[in-house]
C-alpha cells in the first residue's frame, strides 16, 4: 500500500565544499606557484589572487565570515602595494562593491529592510561624489576616490542587513576592536628598529600598516574611545585587561603620530566617555596619565608652531601651522568659482594646486570638489550620524547604553576632526566607523540593553544563500 507523505519545508543546512571547489583550489594553487616560480616579481599579485580565491569560497558559504575577515585586515592593507591606484585596499574596495551588488541584489530578502535617515545620507553623499566624475578636472582620480567612499558605505549596508539577519553585535564589535593588534604590533617593531617612520618637518611620526601618520591617528582616535567605552560591555575580567591594554598602546601610538587633530579628538571623546560613566575614570586616567607622560615633550613641541613657522625651536615647517591653513582654505575656495553646483571633481585639489595638498578641511573640501550639492550632502551625513548617535544614546540601557556612549564620543571626535583635516580620505576609519553605526542602529532600533550574541559560527561554514523551499510530496512504500 503506497502512503503519501505530506509536503514538508526544508530548513536551511550548511553548505560543504565539494570536490568541484576542492578541484579549483587545488589546480589554482598550481598555476599560482607556477607564476611565482617564473615571475618572482608577481608576488604581490599572487598573494592577491589566493586572499581573492579564498574569499569567493567564505562568502559563498559565510558572508558574515566573510564580511569579519576583511574587517578584521583592513586596517593592515592601506601600506601595502606602494602608492599607486591600484593596491590590495582599492582591490579590496571593490571586492567589497561587488560582494554588496551581489548579496543584497540576489538574496532572497522575505522582509523588507528599513531604511534610516543615516543609510540615505551616505548613499546622498556617494552620489554626489559619483555625478562629480562627469564634471572632473581629473574623472579618474575622482572614480578612484568614489570606489574608496562607496566601499565604506558597503560595509555599513552589509553590517547593517547581517545584524538584521542574526548576526552577532558582540563579535563585530570585537572583530572591530582586534583589527588594531597588527597595527600596533608593526607600531612597536618600528619604535624598536626605527623602521618604516614618516618624516615630517622636525618630527618623526609613526605610520604604521598605514600609508600616513594622520590616517593612523583617525583610527586610533576611534578605536581608543570605543576601546574604553567597551569596559562595561565584557563581563570577563581578561578580556577587560586586554582591551585596556589595546587602549594604552593606542594611546602611546597616538602620541607618536605626532596628529594634533586627532590628540584634541581623542581627548574630546575620553572626557565624553568619562562623563555620561563614572566607572570609566580610573581606565581613562590611566590611560591620560600615560599619554602625558609619553606625550610631554611632544606636545610642547607639536602645538609651538601653530602661530607659524617661527615660533618654538622645535616648530616645524608652516605647512601644518594653523596660519598656513587659514591661507591655503583662502586661495582653495577660488577653485570653486567656475563649478560652484558640483564642484571640480572630488579628490581634485591635489592634483591641480601648485601645493598638491588637500584642502585639510572636509566642510571645504565639500564645497570646492563636490560644489553646494556636496556641502549639503555633507551636512546631511555628520548630521544623520550625530542623529544616529544620539537615538542610540536614548534608548538603550546597561551594556549597550555603554556601546551607544562610546558611539557618541566617536561620532562627535570625528565630526570635529573633520573641519580641520581630511578625515574623509581615509577609508579605512570610515570602515569602522560604519561598521560602528550599524551596530548602533541595530540597538536603537530594539531599545537594546545588550548586544547580541548571535549564534556561534559553525565549523561547517553556514551559508546565507540557502532558504526554505517546498519538497514533492514522494511516494513511501509500506504495509
């Protein structure tokens, strides 16, 4: 007698690799030796093609994974490759493109996602940078600086549709947090062996996996803040310890950056830390106290040349004093009058001012290559993540009240730093920074009072393609 067995739903499983893949792998890892064998010379290269190889098979299986693997190197990536167009962080830019066109085009997406006010801002800000190409002094460098934005503004897409998804608060944040160890690790090794140093005027200031001093200090500007902020978010007492210790050797790293900017930034959001949680303050002391200590006789120095050039014996040349600021914002905003609308194209300034310096304020910088649609689309961005930061504030509590601070501080640090430099440019901050955002437009949204877990990842990576779908009812023999 033949039974029907009702229709049932197949729940999402993982994916293995199968042999197809394991086939792929193994004959692309031959002709990758093969290439090195017989051009020493692409290594580089072949070291891209293997990081690019693997990361199609994780994201194909993991795009969480996936999307904590390039979060977790990015701060590595930007000395890498020389400083052409083309290196391993504008290949990873548009890796990150790619993977965002693929995943939210293609996945099935059985609730709509809300839009928020921050989501609309950075698209109306990527916009306007993508129409500034069309009316470039020089199109391709504004493409490349679209990419290096528009790659940013992918992580907070991804992030934002993975939490949403499940995906765990706890271990972004972490991820987030970790990324710092290479650096400060190459930071210490080249305090040891005076390596790869920045000279600048009379000082020498720690660069690190990143290609300038002052993209380093934005980092660890953020990272230092969110560090501390974090405290009342571990209930383990080692992690504790760990990240306290991150935050010191951040904060010795900051100093020997020698960023004046990023200094007053950091103190800005410490005190903010500091004064919405008073568990805080014995760690940030610590960490004033050692930042004073490391910092004495550069800040003396640092801040002598900020009348001109003439002042201090220790003052550097008047390219990074305030009274050459003032003059070079002056001569930058004439660049504007034949393009006031959109602007001479975004990444432009450099190229065509007899300086070749950036205008070293992003409000101008908005105005002179992005025109008045650029200084409104800039408005709109700080103010979205002031709004975003401040929603967060007010509607968690407990441990993630304490992310929602730490956010705040960040936010308001970065805003001001802004005004004065090209914080903007380095688009490896801005992959924090979203990132961070999206973790706090999760909490608000849920009136939080701790980040999630999330599942633990499996050893089989889980994939996010897979969905439900209805199985045949099959025939089942049986008496």
């Amino acid at each position: 007698m033949k039974l029907l067995r009702p229709p049932v739903t197949r729940s999402p499983t993982p994916d293995r690799l199968n042999g197809a893949s394991l086939a792929v792998v193994g004959v692309s890892l031959l002709l990758l030796v093969a290439t090195v064998a017989i051009f020493p010379s692409a290594l580089l290269l072949t070291a891209l093609l293997i990081a690019v190889l693997v990361g199609v098979l994780v994201f194909g299986h993991s795009v969480e994974l996936f999307v904590l693997g390039l979060v977790l190197i990015r701060a590595s990536l930007d000395s890498a490759g020389g400083g052409g167009a083309v290196t391993p962080s504008s290949l990873v830019g548009v890796v990150v493109i790619a993977t965002t066109i693929v995943w939210l085009g293609l996945r099935p997406r059985p609730v709509k996602h809300p839009r928020s006010r921050l989501q609309i801002a950075l698209l109306f800000y990527a916009a306007a940078i993508a129409l500034s190409i069309f009316v470039s002094l020089r199109p391709l460098t504004s493409a490349v600086e679209f990419v290096r934005f528009a790659s940013a503004v992918c992580i907070f897409l991804l992030v934002d549709r993975l939490i949403a998804s499940g995906a765990s608060e706890r271990r972004l944040l972490a991820v987030i947090l970790a990324s710092a160890v290479l650096p400060l690790g190459v930071a210490a090794f080249d305090i040891i062996t005076s390596g790869t140093i920045e000279s600048k005027g009379d000082f020498d200031r720690l660069s690190s996996t990143f290609a300038q001093s002052n993209g380093f200090s934005r980092y660890l500007m953020v990272l230092i803040i969110m560090g501390l902020a974090s405290l009342g978010i571990w209930r383990n007492r080692f992690t504790k310890a760990i990240v306290l210790g991150g935050c010191l050797a951040g904060a010795s790293a900051l100093v020997l950056t020698y960023t004046r900017a990023s200094w007053i930034g950091a103190v800005f959001g410490i005190a903010i830390v500091i004064f919405y949680n008073r568990k805080y303050r014995l760690p940030a002391a610590i960490t004033a106290l050692v930042v004073l200590l490391v910092a004495s006789p550069a800040l003396v120095s640092r801040f002598a040349d900020l009348g001109g050039s003439d002042q201090g014996v220790a003052a550097i040349s008047s390219a990074n004093s305030l009274e050459w600021r003032l003059n070079y914002w002056n001569d930058v905003i004439d660049l504007a009058d034949d393009s006031p609308v959109n602007g001479i194209g975004y990444g432009v300034t450099a190229k065509v001012t007899d300086q070749e310096k950036q205008p070293h304020s992003e409000l101008i910088r908005a105005y002179v290559e992005l025109g008045i649609i650029g200084l409104i689309a800039y408005a709109l961005m700080l103010g979205a993540l002031l709004h975003t930061a401040l929603v967060a504030l007010q509607s968690t509590s407990g441990a993630a009240r304490s992310f929602s601070v730490g956010y705040l501080a960040s936010v308001i640090s970065f805003a001001l730093v802004t005004l004065v430099t090209n914080a903007l440019s380095q688009t490896a901050l801005l992959w924090y920074l979203f990132a961070l955002s999206a973790i706090a437009l999760s909490l608000s949204r849920r009136n939080a009072t701790a980040l999630t877990h999330g599942p633990p990842m499996s050893t089989t990576l889980q994939s996010q393609w897979a969905f439900a779908e209805d199985r045949p009812a099959l025939p089942v023999h049986g008496r």
